[in-house]
C-alpha cells in the first residue's frame, strides 16, 4: 500500500473552487479520500466538483461562505451524516486579491481567511479530537513570513493563521490531531498585484526561475495529510521555490 494512500478518509476543503484549494482536493481526491468541496462562489465551486475526477458518490459540493458558523455548523454535521468522519480539514477559503476595495476589503479578507479558518477548525476539532485523529492544514502566502508591501491583509491574516496553527498544535495534539500551515509563493495562473516587471523580478529571484505550478501545491497537502507527516505538528511548511533564500 502506498505511504500516500488515503483510502476510507474524508477531507473537507474550503476554498476549492480557488487555484490551490481546487489542486489540493484534486490531490487528496487521487489518493483515495472522500472530498468535501467547500466554495461561496457556485459556478467555481461546479467546476472545481466537475474537475475532481471521482465518482459523484465521494465528492460532496457545499456553496458556504466560512464566516457563517452556523451555515459551517450544517455542513460539517452533513458530511458526518454522510461519511460519518473528517479526517483532514484544508482551510484554504480566500477572498482573491485582498488588499483591494479599502477598509472594508481589509476586513472581508481577515475574516474569510483568519476568522473563516478559526470558524471552520472549531467546527470539526472536537469530532477529530473524540476520534483521536486529524489533520488541520491551513493555506497562507509566504508573504505573511516575508512582509510584502501592498498586500497588508494577505500577510496579516497569514501571520494570524500562524499563530492559529501553533496554538492549535498545543492545544490538539495531545489527542493525536496535528495542526500544521502551508505557506505558498508564487503560483501559476493566480492573481496577483504584482505589474508585470514586478511579477518578472520575483521569478527572477527564484533558483527555479518559474512559478509553482497548482499541482505542486497540492501534493504538499497530500504528503501532510498522509501517515508520512504523522509527527509534523504546529509547522509551517514553505512551498515558495526558494524565494526566502
């Protein structure tokens, strides 16, 4: 049996009609897992569902918004009345480029990818910590360990989905759930507000010379989400080319 074989499991990822979060439940999807797809944008979210590749039976679409407790409340208790476990949690809900629209972008962005992640982990902590199994993986921008002038909100949520993710490491792991964060460079296809010379530079800086392609952001989340990781907790696992060398 492959290390990576995630058979008779269940994820449930929020943000997957995004770039990442659409190559992170593909990922978990090909491994063998049950998926709960997780969007607040339909027509992503259909095709994110369609592009999955599994039988209609292992992927469970849910138009939410993650800042709706309630709304989180009902979809996790559907997907335990459907698969009856949640063994993976991909907090990867975005709000596209969120330093834009002002003060009330700023705070639409640190409420869907801070608040929406803490939403969405206290929803599904306690079946994982009755099971004595889980994994919390959360989705952040490398900017938010780099600075990055012009994306304010995007580094700060992601300085708090950091803080998060260690606090929820101490606080889970004694009943075997990990919590771990992976913070993402530059990728391929997403948007960015980055001019073109700018956007040039940065590839430039990398050994790579290129971007990350989605799929290998997603095999990331695979290898933490697979038994390998087991021992990885409160981490934050960069997948950013070598940008911060």
């Amino acid at each position: 049996m492959s290390p990576f074989d995630l058979s008779g499991r269940v994820a449930l990822v929020t943000g997957a009609g995004g770039l990442v979060g659409g190559a992170a439940a593909r990922a978990l999807a090909a491994a063998g897992a049950q998926v709960a797809l997780v969007d607040s944008d339909g027509a992503r979210l259909s095709a994110a569902a369609a592009a999955i590749g599994v039988d209609d039976g292992d992927a469970l679409p849910f138009e939410a918004d993650v800042t709706d407790a309630l709304a989180v409340e009902r979809m996790v208790d559907h997907v335990l009345s459907e698969w009856g476990r949640i063994d993976v949690l991909v907090n990867q809900a975005h709000v596209g480029l969120p330093d834009q629209g002002g003060e009330e972008g700023w705070q639409r962005a640190l409420d869907v990818h801070l608040g929406g992640a803490r939403i969405c982990t206290e929803a599904v902590a306690a079946h994982m910590v009755a099971r004595g199994a889980g994994r919390i993986l959360s989705g952040l921008s490398v900017a938010a360990l780099l600075g990055a002038p012009g994306r304010t909100a995007e580094a700060t949520s992601g300085g708090g989905l950091i803080a998060l993710t260690r606090t929820w490491a101490r606080e889970y792991g004694p009943a075997g759930v990990t919590a771990n964060a992976i913070a993402a460079g530059l990728v391929e296809g997403a948007p960015t507000l980055l001019s073109d010379a700018e956007r040039d530079a940065l590839v430039a800086r990398l050994p790579a010379r290129r971007a990350a392609r989605p799929e290998e952001v997603g095999a990331v989340y695979l290898f933490m989400a697979s038994d390998l990781a087991a021992f990885m907790n409160g981490a934050v696992v960069g997948v950013d080319g070598g940008l911060r060398l």
